[in-house]
C-alpha cells in the first residue's frame, strides 16, 4: 500500500480577512522574512542564503523559496541552464516589506538586545 | 517507563544579533501576533481572545501568552481569586510593537486583499 504524505498548500488559506491575519499568513514565521532581508541586502543566490548566520536549513530555505513565490514576494530567473540555477529577487510587492523591516529592525534594537546592523542598500 | 516530552523553552535562543532575527524569536510565527492585535484593541481576557475572527486552538492561546510573557511583551493580573483568573496587559516594550502593526495592516490591505480595519485606539 502507498501513503502519501499531504503536503501543506504552498499558501496558506486566509483564516480571516483582518490585514495583520493576512499579512502573518505570507511571511508568518521565524525565516521567511530573514530571506527577504538578505534579498533585500543584496544577496540573490540559494549558497548565499545558507551562508547567513541564522544557519537555515536547506529543506527550510527551498521551502520557504516556493512559498515567497507563490505568494508573489519574490520571483526568480535563471542564470545558468546546465544545471539549472536560479536568482531570486524580490517583486514590488516583496519591495514593499520595507517599512516592516525597518519596524522590525527598531524593535529588535530597541527591546531584544539586537545590534543595528549598516543601513540597507535603496531599492534596485 | 514513564516519558517526558520535552517541552520547547518559553523565550527561544537566539539565532543571531541581526535584529530582523531577534524580532522574529521573539514574535516570529502565525498567532503571536494575532493576540498582540488583540490587546491593542482592548481585549483582556482568556475568552475574549478565544472569540476573535481567526479561531486560535486554545493550547496555542496558552503557549503563547506564556511566551509573550516570558519575552516582557505582555503582563498579567488577578481580576479573581477564587478561581483565579487574569487579565492580560501590553508592557512598554509589547506597545512598542505598534509601528510595525501599522506597517503588517498598511502591506495586507495593499497587497494581501485584506480589510482596512478601524482604526486602533489610542494607548491607554
């Protein structure tokens, strides 16, 4: 007999129509929004973002790829065909994330012992 | 044989001193979040949490009141002896969170096709 195991929509159905619910449906959780800071610091490749200092995990990182994807966060494009690899980028709506993350960046500073880390590069 | 769980620890280490990371330690997952919008619009109580649109299990509701309090984003008191009960409080540093709540509402309703809510009251 063979089990397949269900796997979890690549997004998530609203659980309401409240903006903080549907934002937290996106990038609710503990890495997806470390991806969109790296993207947003520039860094563009699936190495570099296993290089940050977080230490995600590989399963994590692809999964959280697909999700930013579909949920149109970030996009991606190929830059070599043998193998396939790609870049990812972040689209206008990922591009949008930026008052949050600087929110975020305050609140850590201020109340979670973080270090302010250099400014962030403009926008593309 | 008896086996004991391991339970996960209330504040979680941290990952880094990237503030984006500390923040997301702190609040980084699909509920938390949810109850800190709770309490910016008044609610106090176990219940009224327990009502709230988006339908949060109640051994989430618990787990993350006990984090939220172990991370000094949220304080409890007795409104009841016999049975005990509490009521829940934004600290300082839990009223902090208001700038990025403004951003996570401002990006759903732009991006996520969520509802512009009324607008939050004012501090107490």
């Amino acid at each position: 007999m063979t089990r397949t195991v269900p796997r979890r929509p690549a997004v998530r159905p609203r659980r309401s129509l409240c903006p903080v619910s549907c934002t937290l449906d996106a990038i609710g959780d503990r890495w997806s929004l470390l991806v969109v800071r790296d993207l947003m610091r520039g860094k563009r490749r699936y190495a570099e973002f296993l290089e940050s200092s977080e230490g995600i995990p590989t399963n994590i990182l692809a999964d959280r790829l697909k999700r930013l994807q579909a949920s149109g966060i970030v996009t991606s494009q190929r830059y070599s065909s043998h193998p396939v690899r790609l870049e990812y980028h972040l689209t206008p709506k990922g591009e949008d994330l930026r008052p949050m993350m600087r929110a975020m960046v305050e609140w850590g500073v201020r109340h979670a012992g973080a270090r302010m880390p250099p400014p962030l590069p403009p926008r593309e």
